[in-house]
C-alpha cells in the first residue's frame, strides 16, 4: 500500500511543473476548483512572493492533503472547471498518456449505474404523492402542488423581524442556488461546505429537500451541476451503529445488480468533492445515533467526507451546532401572502373546486390578512396548516374559525370521523366521538408519547399489535398510512403519522386524558429545559384540550424551572468562565428566555384564570429578549395584557435585552405596556447607535417607564456610550428615582470624562443597589482621576451591595478615593476589583475598609500581579471577620507558597463556595498544604463535630507550578472530603507535561466515585500511561454528573478509548 501510494505521488507531481509555468496568476481559480477555502489561499498569498510560487505551494498542499486521492484526473477536471483548458490540453501533447482516459471503464460505468439507480429511484419515490392519506384519490405530483418557500438567510431574517417586516419583503432566496452565487445576501466568499435549513413543524422542510433532490440529479439547478452524486437521507430511518455507506444504500438506491455498500463506499470516496449529502431532519434522528463516534456527528464534523457539501434540516434549537459550524445558516420562513393565494388555487383546482377556493382567498387573503384571526395570521404560512385550513374549508367553512392549534386539529380530527362514518354507513354523534374511534385514538396515543420521548416517529405495526389498537380504524381514519420502512436493512411494516404535528396532538390528547389518574411528571418526562422546549407542540396540544391539562403541564414546568434557576426571580444565573465550552455551552440566561418564550407560547392555548395562576408561579421573573429574528413582543403584550388586569399579582417582574433597532421606542404598544404601573422593569440594551438623538429618544421613553428598577447599556467598540452621548441619559436619571441596577460595562470611550458626567446624575438614584462600570476590554477606562471625581458623589448610596470597577486602572491611588468612602457600603456584598493596578500597598489600604463589611459575600482581586504574598497575608488576617464570604477570586495576584501559608489561616472560619487560586507561582507544598486547609472540617474553633467541608463547590489551582504530578495524586486522596464539588480546575502549567502515574491515576479514578456532584474536571497538559488513561475514562463515563472532562489530544495514549461523552479534548 504505502509503495503504490509513492509512485501515485510520483506520478502526479512530475505535472507540477508544467502546471505551475501554464497557470501563474489564475491559481485562485484552479484553487477554488480543489476546494480550498478562502482562509488556506491567503495562508499561500501570504508565504509565497509570486504567483508560480503560490501556484507550485497549492499543488504541494493539496497532494499532502488529499494523498492517494490526488490523482491526476482530479488535477485535470479541476483545471477545466477553472477554465483552463488550454493548460489541459498542453499537458495531453506534452505528455501523450494523459490523452488516454486514467480511470478504468468499469469505474465510470459503475458511476453511470449508481447516477441512473439514484434517479430513477427518486423519481418513484419522490414524484407522486398523496398529502391527505385519508384520500387515496388525491394523488399529485411534487411540481404541482410545490410552491416556493421564502429562504433567507439568518442575518436577513434578523432584520427583518427587527423592522417588523412581513413575509414577502425584504431579501428572498429563491432556491439553494443562490447560496453558490456571488452577491446572494448571505456573506459567503466561497461556496458553503454546509448549510443548516432551520424551519418550525409544517414548515416545509422535507417537501423542500425532496424537490431540491429531484432538481439536483436532473441538473436542473446549480446542485445539480456541482454535484454529480446527490444523496437524500432521511434521518429518522438511521439507527445506531449505521455507516454513511449503509445509509445510501439502504436509501437512495434500488437493489440494484452491481450496487453495494463497498461499490457505494469507493464511488464517495472517488468523487468526494462532488457529493452532495441531503440530510433531512436532525430533529427526527435517534439519540443513539447521534452519539459521539456515530456516522452522522462524524460527517458534520467533516471527519468524513470533509470535502463533499452537505444541506441538512431541522426544526431550531435540535443542536446541529453542537457538531458542525455551518458555512450558512437559512430559515424557512413558510409562505408570504401570494405564494399562500397561489398554493390555496393549486390544492383546490387539483380537488376540481376552484370556486371554494377563490373564495377561501376572497373571504381572508385578498386584501390582507385578518390580524384578529390568529390561526389565519400565524399559521397561513405554514404549508402544513394552510393544507388543514383548505382541506376544513372544503369540508366546513366554520371549521377555519378556530384561534388555537389543539381548535384547528379538533376540527381535522373531527371532519376525519365524519367522512369515515359517512364511508362506513355509521352514524355520527352529535356530541363528540364514536366511542371506539375515541378509544382507539386515546391507546394510540399512548404508543405517539412513548415514540416522542424516544425521538421517533414512525411506530413498528408488531408494537402496535401488542397493544392491540385497531390500527385498521385509524388507517380508515386517515389519522396513520401503513407503509414498508424506507430501510432495506430494516425492513418492516410501520404506522406514519400524516405529519409529525399529528403524533404530537395524538400525544397530547392521550396526556390531557391520563392526567386524571397519572402524574405529570411521570407521563412528560421533562428532565430539562430544553427536552421541554424539544416538546414545545406536545406540550402546547396538552394544554389546548382543558384547562386542568393546562394548569398540570404548568406546574410542572414551575417544578423545572426552580430546580434548574431557583434565584431567577432576583436575575441570578449562575455561570462559569469562558474555559468550560461543555458547561456553558448555551448560557444560562439564554435558556429561561427559551422557557419564557415557552410559557407564553403555551398560554395562547388556554387563558383561564387557573392557568393564568399556574403561568405567572413558572414565571417569577420574564426574562425575555427583542432580538433581530424573534418577535415575542405579541406574546408577551398577550400575557401582560391578562395578568396586569388581574388581581393575581401585586407586581410582574420584567428582565428585557434589545439589540439593533430597539422596539421599545420604534413599536410604540410594547412601549405603552412598559409604562404599567404595576409592572417592575429592568432593561438591556446592546449596540445602540453612538449619535446623541438615538440616545435622546430612549431618553423620552424611558423616563415615563415609573417601574424602570435596572438599566444596563453595554455596546462594546464602536458603538461604546460617549461622554456626550451618556449626558443625555444623566438628564433622564432625575425620571429614573427608582431605578436599583445600572450597568454600564464595556463602553471602553467613557473613561474620565465619562465618570465625570456620570457621578452628576447618581444623586438622582438614591435607591442604587447595584454599580457595575467594568470589563473595560480596550482602552484604560476610568483612572485614578475619574476614581477621585465620582467617590465624594457615592456617599449617599449606602443601600449599594454590588460594585464592580474591573478593568479600570485606577491603581493604588485611586483605590484609596475609593476606600475613602467604601465603610458607607454597609450592605454591600459584591466587590469587584479586577485587573484595576493595584499593588501590595493598595491592599494595605483596603483591608481596613474591607474588615468592617461584614455582609461581604464575594470578592474578586485577580489580574494584580503586583498583590503578590504581603498583599494576601494582609487580607488572610481579616479573613476571620469576614466570614459570610462564598466567592474568593485570588488569581494572577502573583502569590506563592509564602502567601498560601497566611491564607490557609484564614480559611477554616470561611464557608467558601468557590475558591480561584489559578496563575500563580505556588508550590507543590502549597498547592498540598491548600486542598488540605479546604478539605479539613468547617471551623474547628466551633467546637462542632468533625464533617466534611460541604460548602466548596468550584476550586481552581490550575496553571500553578506545583500541580505535579505527585501533587495531584495526593490531591485526589483529600478531595473526597468536598461531596458538594462541581468543578476542579487542575490544569498542569508546566512547559513539558507532567505525568500521572497509574498510582495516582487510580486514586483520582476512585476519587470520582466519591464526588457526587461533580461535572468539570480540568486534567489539560497531563499525561497518563493507558492503565491510568483508561481507569479515569471509565470513572467519568459511569460518573452520572460529570459533563466535561478537559485533557490535551496530542496526550491521549495510543489506541486509547476516547469515546466517553464527558471528554472535551483541547489542542
């Protein structure tokens, strides 16, 4: 192997040369041809002096990447792609082999016969088909009945929303061409690698990939010409354990003669670049086999088949991200109005009534849109809404007049028994449903929740039949289709759901019923927030059918909301640093807005005042964002709108961030709800414009706004507040009297000047509970000067329990203006004095202060090297006066073992939480002799009984000299003794790694059996022997809290296993 791999390489580098001389200055064509990206051709723009140069290094680099595959027939149909045929044909008369086809004819009949199997299968399976399977007369084809969908980009979907256009303005994709075209809106230089179509339930997304699939392999598109092999997999047929190969297969051919999982595996790999995977559903695949290692997380991760393009769907928030960065990013925004008229013409001129039809688009489109009619206004453009909308005006124009989702479906489901009874000569109730069709609904049911929790939505018939359902009633009903999987690996006979919002209001249907008798929780299951916005239909239909059904699913979420945020109604979100990608990965403030957004959408099912009750319990505080691409403005009006006319509440807590093109001055009823009175109001607005009437006209609403009780203005660079622009707030802040929050970190351009306008209007907010003017990223930001200008102005702010200046350099000297007045702070809790230059000298100033705050709770200090240990020996001495603090940040303060040994004296009269000591130039001893101190009982002084320390959640020792090996094989020993461990930070800061032997190994493996509660354990820049290694991968892979263990890739041994879920390699 490795010898013909050599004469391959021989043979196609003896072409460089004549290349390199023919092609000069169009290597960026011939590059873009070989699938470089834009980033690898400025890498060798920027290495090489001339083009010939440039041109020899990417014929270099594409051989050393692409090995055997860098064949010379890749290099030719590269250079004729890049319309260079004339270097093509210099090669052919220079070198007359080259005029003989290379590769064998039986491979490209092979690829003739795979191309041909592909298109005539899709063509069968993709051209026909019957949108209402209760009617099996009702059969068209794809092109008839499509109408197409409005594409956009995510950015443009963003400001569009955030200018409160409707659909049909605005930018428009028409087809995925578009994104393989220059000048498309979507920002791409070069064609995308892959792009993630994002799109509500009903939006469309299968019908649009199967009529791109058609399209494609009849070249009737800019797929279709880029791409030779076009492969439609539908992700809910993959199971666990699948390869890429068995999927094609399985499929996307017939059983064709000469076609196999080895063929198809050497025609990929042969035609890499011109493969074109369409994966349809991410939401629908199988949790097993998304798992780590599985086919479908590896060919996102472009761990297979890195050069092919790949197009895959889902419903939003389903975690594509969590494998892939797409090259664009797309949303199905449905149909806008006139492709509505056009697809409403379609269906009923297909079901020869197009009278009804035109009347359908007289009575509701013509003009526009009824805003009063909520099924009408929201769910038109959704294809399959619209398509239950014309079928129900067919039947029954009354049946449209619904203004709920479950409203809408009853009416399907009733119309569905009506033509069935009608069929069946059996007469229908006038109240309700036959009783067998009820029942054998409500079984069915069941089986629908059990296949949602699993993520599936087909049902095997055997499991049905278990149950014994009559599934022959709902055939009849059109409620299912019995149809032979799609899977020639796994054949069998399945029940489909007519759309997978089916499933979830059969689901639904069936919870609303059993909550009579069963739990809540034990029928949803809702273990996290976000499984709970996953289930966001289900949930929605189980509150459309009663309003007990309502009030239980809300109770619930209230049980799962104080579980995962118990502080939110005071706007605490506890986070970690930016290190933990696994355990931040989606921020903790971001998620209760997905809940808010949850909740509000939930209540526009069901709005008696019992669920009303249960909403306002799930939501103490309504964290909720006006961000470019949501409008949650109508929601939230909706709910304000009923319980600010109740008596429920004394009060509505509202936590609001804005972006771009604020609406809280630009749509004026959502500014007419802010000046509630009984409404208490903090806001955060990000990225406003720097001009002076921009800030005038927040100004002139929010003074108005009597229940403003925070206000947080953080625009970064460019956009950062400006002296000038910060006086026409100041003027507003005499309105503002109640105002108990101000923010104003990252705005880099205040500095001095800033403070100096800004220390004028704190007089005018004596209620000021919390000051925050740090993360000063660029520039100095406020001084000693500014320090001196703004403390004599603080005096009277002594309900203040949070301050934080970090990232100020105010020094020693300004430090002291600061302490001048810190012992009025008596309530404050909050100090955060990071990276502002101060030194041992300036910690000789502050401990005196500090000592006679006694609610201290959290102190930051880090990022001032020149601390040092005099520095820290003077806070460990009033350490034992301070014993309400939880949070101690003492990284990079420059501190050794010398300052460890005056800390650890201190310590045992704290009940810490979260201990940072990172960065600093302390020893093995004192790393040794720290965890000790910590790991010791809670204040032996107190004569209590000896325990362990259950208060320690975070420590972090990392990137400290003495985190050695022998250092950490004793740590693991002690901490055992801190059960309430989240996260250990243990990173080794050594230059050459430091090795855990397999002693020390096991005694950390056994240590995570005794840590109940960790879930981040930091290991980066240690080695261990593969004993050790896979010990401590067994321990965190059993361990049933630990999310993220960090190690170096390059240290993994050999052959070890890495597929423990936890492990989060770094480089």
């Amino acid at each position: 192997m490795a010898e013909g791999h050599h004469d391959n390489t021989a043979d196609v580098i003896k072409y460089f040369f004549f290349i390199k001389e023919n092609v000069s200055s169009d290597w960026k064509d011939l590059a873009f041809h070989l699938d470089f990206r834009r980033s690898d051709t400025d890498n060798i723009s920027g290495r090489n002096r001339d083009d010939k140069s440039r041109c020899m290094d990417l014929l270099e680099e594409w051989l050393k990447c692409n090995g055997e595959k860098a064949t010379v027939e890749v290099l030719m149909e590269a250079l004729s792609q890049a319309n260079l045929q004339s270097t093509v044909d210099g090669l052919k008369n220079k070198y007359p082999e080259l005029k003989t086809p290379q590769a064998s004819s039986s491979q490209q009949e092979m690829k003739e016969l795979f191309q041909k199997a592909i298109r005539k299968y899709y063509e069968l399976k993709l051209t026909y088909f019957k949108p209402l399977i209760w009617n099996d007369s009702f059969t068209v084809t794809l092109s008839d009945i499509f109408t197409q969908l409005e594409l956009i980009p995510i950015k443009e979907k963003q400001l569009r929303m955030s200018k409160n256009l409707h659909p049909g303005q605005g930018t428009k994709l028409n087809s995925l061409d578009a994104l393989f075209k220059p000048d498309d809106g979507t920002g791409q230089s070069q064609p995308p690698r892959c792009i993630l179509i994002e799109g509500e339930a009903g939006g469309g997304k299968t019908t649009f990939l199967s009529k791109a699939a058609l399209d494609a392999v009849s070249q009737k598109t800019e797929l279709g010409k880029r791409h030779d092999i076009v492969l439609l997999v539908r992700l809910r047929e993959v199971r666990e354990g699948e390869t890429i190969e068995e999927m094609v297969w399985d499929q996307c051919v017939p059983q064709t003669v000469g076609v196999d999982v080895e063929s198809i595996r050497a025609m990929l790999q042969r035609n890499e670049s011109r493969v074109l995977f369409l994966l349809d559903g991410f939401d629908e695949l199988r949790p097993k086999a998304r798992a780590d290692r599985q086919a479908i997380p590896k060919l996102l991760e472009g761990k297979l088949y890195p050069n092919s393009t790949i197009v895959i769907t889902s419903r939003p928030s389903a975690g594509v991200q969590q494998y892939t960065r797409p090259d664009c990013h797309v949303h199905i925004m449905g149909f806008s109005v006139p492709e509505v008229v056009q697809y409403i013409r379609q269906y009923f001129n297909i079901a020869q009534n197009s009278e009804r039809g035109e009347h359908l688009i007289n009575q509701h489109f013509k003009i526009m849109i009824r805003s009063e009619s909520r099924i009408v206004h929201d769910l038109i453009h959704t294809p399959i809404f619209l398509l239950l909308i014309c079928v129900l005006w067919e039947e029954n124009q009354e049946m449209v007049s619904t203004g709920t989702m479950t409203g809408l479906y009853d009416s399907l489901l009733t119309c569905l028994v009506r033509k069935c009874c009608k069929r069946e000569g059996v007469d229908m109730p006038t109240d309700g449903l036959p009783t067998e069709v009820a029942d054998s609904l409500l079984q069915f049911g069941k089986l629908a929740l059990g296949a949602l929790q699993k993520n599936e939505t087909l049902i095997d018939l055997a499991e049905v039949e278990r149950e014994n359902v009559n599934w022959e009633l709902l055939l009849k009903l059109g409620v299912v289709s019995l149809e032979v999987s799609a899977s020639k690996l796994h054949p069998r006979k399945q029940l489909n759901f007519s759309h997978k919002t089916m499933q979830e209001y059969l689901a639904g249907r069936y919870v609303a019923h059993a909550l009579m008798n069963q739990d809540v929780a034990e029928l949803l299951q809702l273990t996290s927030i976000r499984k709970a916005v996953q289930l966001k239909n289900l949930l929605r239909f189980t509150c459309g059918f009663n309003s007990q059904a309502a009030q239980a699913v809300f109770t619930e979420l209230s049980n799962l909301r104080s579980k995962v945020f118990p502080h939110v109604h005071v706007g605490k979100f506890k986070t970690r640093g930016p290190l933990y990608s696994k355990l931040d990965k989606e921020n903790k403030r971001e998620i209760y807005e997905e809940f808010t957004l949850l909740c509000l959408d939930l209540l526009d099912e069901r709005k008696e005042r019992g669920v009303l009750r249960a909403v306002s319990n799930a939501l103490p505080a309504i964290f909720i964002f006006f961000q470019p691409g949501i409008k949650p403005q109508d929601s939230l009006m909706r709910y304000l709108d009923n319980i600010l006319s109740s008596q429920h509440q004394d009060k509505v807590k509202v936590f609001a961030r804005f972006t771009d093109n604020v609406p809280l001055y630009t749509d004026h009823n959502l500014a007419l709800y802010f000046l509630k009175p009984r409404l208490e109001l903090r806001l955060t607005i990000q990225s406003l414009n720097r001009s002076p009437d921009e800030t005038t006209r927040l100004v002139s609403v929010l003074k108005y706004v009597s229940g403003l009780r925070g206000l947080k203005l953080s625009f970064y660079l460019k956009r950062s507040l400006t002296p000038s622009s910060l006086q026409q707030l100041v003027t507003g802040f005499r309105h503002m009297s109640q105002l108990e929050e101000l923010d104003l970190s990252f705005n880099p351009d205040l500095g001095d000047a800033g403070i100096d306008v800004l220390k004028d209007g704190l007089s005018s907010m004596p209620q000021l509970a919390v000051l925050r003017l740090g993360d000063v990223v660029f520039g100095t930001g406020m001084t000693a000067v500014g320090m001196a200008s703004m403390a004599p102005f603080m005096r009277h702010l002594t309900g203040l329990r949070e301050l934080d200046i970090s990232s100020n350099e105010i020094g020693d000297t300004g430090l002291k203006s600061l302490t001048d007045v810190l012992h009025v702070f008596t309530a404050l809790q909050v100090l955060g004095l990071r990276s502002t230059g101060i030194s041992s000298a300036g910690m000789r100033t502050l401990v005196p202060a500090l000592c006679k705050l006694t609610r201290m709770a959290e102190l930051d200090i880090s990022c001032n090297t020149r601390i040092g240990d005099p520095g820290l020996e003077c806070l460990a001495d009033i350490l034992p006066h301070l014993t309400g603090m939880k949070v101690l940040n003492l990284s990079g303060i420059g501190v050794t073992d010398r300052g460890v040994s005056a800390l650890i004296v201190g310590l045992p009269h704290m009940e810490l939480q979260v201990l940072d000591a990172r960065w600093n130039e302390i020893g093995e001893s004192g790393i040794v002799s720290l965890v000790q101190t910590i790991c010791q009982p809670v204040d032996v002084a107190r004569n209590t009984a000896p325990h362990c320390n259950s208060t320690v959640q975070e420590l972090y020792i990392g990137w400290n000299k003495g985190v050695t090996g022998a250092a950490l094989e004793t740590v693991a020993q002690l901490i055992s003794a801190l059960p309430a461990l989240t996260l250990l930070d243990l990173t080794c800061d050594c230059d050459t790694p430091a090795n855990l032997s397999d002693t020390a190994a096991m005694a950390l493996a056994q240590a995570l059996h005794r840590l109940p509660a960790l879930e981040c354990l930091n290991l980066y820049n240690f080695s261990m022997e593969p004993a050790g290694f896979e010990a401590v991968m067994q321990a965190a892979d059993e361990h049933p809290k630990l999310k993220e263990l960090v190690y170096e890739k390059e240290l993994v041994p050999e052959g070890a296993d890495t597929s423990a879920s936890c492990l989060d390699l770094w480089l």
